[in-house]
C-alpha cells in the first residue's frame, strides 16, 4: 500500500489525529547534523521519537580534479551551479573563497585584498536543492548583483527537472554539481541524455554510523519489553521509519536483516531470546521521492511517499498513515 502527498496536500490533516499519534512510534534515521528540527517537531505533536540516524558525513580532501573544476566554474565555463545540501554548501564555499584570495593575492590588488566572502561573484546561476542550503548560502552574504540563489518549488530530483534553468539546458551545455558521494541520479541521468555535459564535486561522502547497528539492537529490546513481547503485526502497532535516501535505506535494511538473524541464532541457544526477530515488513515507511518509494515498493513494503522533508509533510504523512 502506498501514497503520495506533498506539503500543501498534508499539512490540513495534522489538526484531527492527534490522539491516533499519541502512542505512534517514529524512528527518525536522518543524520545527526539534520535530525534535531524534524524529531522536536514530531515530539512537540506528541509522537514518541526515536533516532537512529542511518548515515553520517564525513569529509572528502579535496583533490586538484576538485579544484580546477572550481577554476572552470569560476571562469564561466558552466550554465549553473546546483548545490544539493547544506554540507555541500560550506564545503564548496570556504574552497571558492580560498581560490578568490588566491586570485585577489595574485593581482597584488590591495584594495580588494580584504573584501570579505559578501564580496564572490557568481559565474552562472546558483540552484539551491531545499531551504537548508539556501540558508547556508544566503547567510554567507554571496552578493547578489548579477545572480539569485534560485530554489526548485519542491527540493527533490522532479522539482530540479522543472526549473526553467534547468530545462532550457541543451546539448553541449555544462552543468557542475556540489554534492556528497553518490545520489540525485534522476537528474543526472536525464541531463546527460539530453546532451548535457554534467561535472560534480563530491565534498563529502556519507556513510553508516559505527553505532548504528547496536542504537537499533538497544531500542529494539526496550520497545519489545515495553510492548510485552507482543505481535506487532496490526498496523497501528507498527513503527514508522522515517528515510530520506536510497543509501539510507539500504543501512537500515542491513542493519534489520543482521538484528535478526542474530536473533534467531539466540532463539537455539535459550528459551527466551533477547530480541524476536523484527523484520523490515514489520514497520511501516515515510520516503522521499519516487527512487526511494520504488526500493521500498520493490520489498512490499507498507510506505507513504512525500515529495519534500519540511517536518510539517512528514508529520501530516505520519498522521494520515495512522487513520
């Protein structure tokens, strides 16, 4: 069973099902660095949230490849710039205003010399993917004279493909990309099917957290021993996982599978195992997006999709998934 609701589609369903979410438990797997708005929302509705955060991000260096791609972009080499997260965001501008005082120190232009970062120029169009990355740039103070940092109506890969600047991209065009370690295949996939040329600068790369695997062991034997050991199977029962990213979902899914194979190792070696073997058909799902709701639909899995991860969505997607 699936459906798919976007922010002005859900947010009228938050006000009459509060008391169905009172005792609904929602797992947030979203990294750490971006958890805390999303869970203090939920929390503050009255949902019982837990995290368990499926990715961390860790920098890459930054390579000379990385660099003389800056250098491109810098000299207008690229139609725009799109900046899929606020890490990204950072990364890549502590790096352009590194290569700006290079070029400032090169020029022995003293008068410039200590402009600060309100003073970069934009060579192409900037397309922030989602408010948070729009924050990080806008709150540089990157002056706008020439340029607006430009957002997608909805943050994901559809909304990108939607955007004019995007659309009128044409064969032999080049487009540069500020990410982490793989995703937002869509885009890239349709772009250069279109002939356009696409380069990308992966500041960071994101992987499982080391604890993740012994978080979800942990919450798991509290939340059996709370509920008694019980059948979870009914529906209104079930956990909801909140997932944002294919890899996300693929760290869950290995983390389920191992739990509970250990569990039913334990289950020949005692008569009361530590923990019953939970597996992925026994929560339900919030996703992002048609790529993640296909993995999930894929499994049969019970999911709803949403299009943006506004807190208010996936509350109102949580709400009408408890009706």
């Amino acid at each position: 069973m699936s459906s798919t609701l976007n922010h002005a589609q859900l947010i009228a369903n938050n006000q009459s099902n509060n008391e169905s979410s009172l005792t609904q438990v929602v797992i947030n797997t979203r990294p750490v660095e971006r958890a805390a708005a999303l869970t203090d929302n939920l929390q503050a509705a009255g949902l019982t949230v837990v995290e368990i955060p499926m990715l961390t991000l860790q920098s890459r260096p930054t390579t000379e490849q990385d660099m003389t791609l800056m250098r491109q972009w810098l000299a207008g080499d690229y139609k725009a710039l799109v900046i899929v997260s606020p890490t990204a965001a950072a990364s890549g501008l502590a790096v352009w205003q590194a290569l700006e005082d290079e070029r400032q120190a090169q020029n022995h232009d003293n008068e410039r010399k200590n402009i600060a970062i309100n003073a970069l120029q934009a060579p192409s169009y900037l397309i922030a993917v989602g408010e948070a990355t729009a924050s990080v740039l806008n709150n540089a103070k990157i002056e706008a004279s020439n340029y607006q940092v430009l957002q997608p109506h909805i943050a994901n890969n559809e909304g990108m493909l939607a955007m004019p600047e995007i659309e009128r991209l044409q064969a032999g065009d080049k487009l540069l990309v500020w990410r982490g370690l793989g995703g937002r295949r869509l885009l890239v996939d349709t772009l250069l099917a279109r002939g356009v040329h696409i380069d990308s600068i992966a500041w960071y790369e994101r992987i499982m957290p080391v604890d993740a695997m012994a978080q979800y062991e942990q919450w798991l034997q509290g939340f059996l021993a709370r509920n008694g050991m019980q059948d979870t199977s009914a529906s209104q029962l079930k956990p909801i996982v909140v997932v944002s990213s294919g890899t996300a979902f693929e760290h869950w899914e290995s983390i389920v599978r191992a739990v509970a194979e250990k569990a039913l190792n334990q289950e020949t070696a005692r008569e009361n195992p530590a923990i019953l073997p939970y597996e992925l058909s026994d929560f339900s799902y919030v996703v992002l997006g048609e790529r993640l709701a296909n993995m999930v639909a894929d499994q049969q899995l019970s999911y709803w999709r949403v299009e943006d991860l506004a807190p208010e969505t996936i509350l109102a997607a949580i709400h009408a998934k408890a009706c």
